[in-house]
C-alpha cells in the first residue's frame, strides 16, 4: 500500500530547504550540536517537516548529550516505521515518518525509563509547534 504525502523528487525539491531534503529524502544526517532544536526546552509538539504529521511530544524530549533531539517515544508508536540500516559499517535501527516515508533519525536502546529508547532525530526533519499558552482570566 503506498504511503500518504508521496510526492515527486522535483516537489520535495521545492518544498523543502536543501538541509531538510537531504536529511528527509535522501537519509543524511545534520552535524550534531547544530540542528534547532537540539537545544529546544520549550513544551510543544514536533511535527514532520516533511508532511505535518505529528511526530514526538516534548515530555518525551530529554537531552542524551548527543547533539541531536532525543525523545523516549512517539506519540503513536504506529506513526513511525522503523526499518534496519547497515550503512556506514554500522547496523542500526533507522526511523521514518510513516506517512511520507521521511528520513527522521534512527533508534537506540540506551534511552531512560520507562522505555528504554532514544528516537534520535534530525532538527531538519523536525517543524516544531509550541504549545499554546494559558491565557491569564481577566479581572
């Protein structure tokens, strides 16, 4: 069955930054330490940059020291494909988004409790929305 959000390389081309379409399309990987949100400590929802298919909550967000957003679990574990990766003389667990079939980052099990996992991901595969803020009642 294809996937939802497939769309020819020349409009992935054009909908997406060259860091974005290289990381999503073409399964690279950013420097670490250098992605925008790496660093982000703001509650919210990260979405694929890709498609805007809601991806990881930032409770689930924790800093593994290495340079890369690190997440303990999906928001749907259904929502990611995980597929095995043997590039670079590794074997690992590569991760996509399930809709647009998106590079996003790979798997480890060196996560914290409860699961274990950490769903290392790319910034530019990421678009972040911030969680809206209460409004104070008015007196």
């Amino acid at each position: 069955m294809p996937r939802k959000g497939i769309k020819a390389d020349a409009e992935w081309r054009k909908e997406l930054s060259e860091t974005q379409y290289q990381v999503l399309r073409k399964k690279e990987t950013e420097p670490p330490f250098a992605g925008e949100y790496w660093n982000n400590h703001k509650k919210g929802i990260y979405y694929c940059a890709g498609c805007g298919a809601p991806l990881f909550n930032s409770e689930t967000k924790f800093d593994s020291g290495t340079g890369w957003p690190s997440f303990s679990a999906p928001i749907k574990k259904e929502d990611i494909d995980a597929e095995k990766d043997v590039s670079y003389g590794m074997v690992r667990t590569e991760v996509q988004c399930k809709q647009c079939g998106g590079h996003l980052g790979h798997l480890f099990d060196d996560g914290p409790k409860p699961t274990g996992r950490r769903y290392c991901i790319n910034s530019a595969s990421l678009k972040f929305k911030p969680e809206k803020e209460k409004e104070e009642k008015k007196e």
